[in-house]
C-alpha cells in the first residue's frame, strides 16, 4: 500500500496526524505531509513524494483516508 496527498486539496484540520502520526505529520505552512520513517515528503509534497505504508499502519492510513474532511488523501494498493 502506498499513500500520499494532495496539498491543494488538505484543509489542515489535523485529524490524519491524530489518527495516525507515524505516517502523517502537520507543517507550519498549515497543510499535512506524508512522512517516511522520520522523513516528511515536503519537497514538493504531492503524488510525486507516495511513500509506501508499514503493514503495522495500513489501517490507520485507510481511516485517516475516509475522515479527511478535504478529501486529500489518496491510498493506492499494490
């Protein structure tokens, strides 16, 4: 499984970092990245930077997917 987010589309509500923080962070800038390990996917962030998912996270990841209130995050399986 592998993650990303569109930054265009994220209204920095928090609610994928609360779920699940070991893949998602919040940036000064207000929007949410994908992290790899301890890397956040910032430079330029979008579908360009996909990480893939721990299995340990997969379901956080799908959760945090289906609450985003921005309709951002987008879950791509193998």
């Amino acid at each position: 499984m592998k993650v990303w987010i569109d930054q265009d589309l994220c209204t920095g509500d928090g609610l994928c970092e609360e779920i699940c923080p070991a893949v998602f962070t919040l940036l000064d800038d207000g929007l949410a990245y994908v992290k790899d390990g301890d890397e956040v996917m910032n430079n330029p962030g979008g579908s360009a930077q996909m990480v893939n998912v721990p299995s340990e996270h997969e379901e956080a990841v799908v959760e945090a997917s289906e609450e985003c209130p921005g309709e951002c995050i987008f879950v791509e399986t193998d």
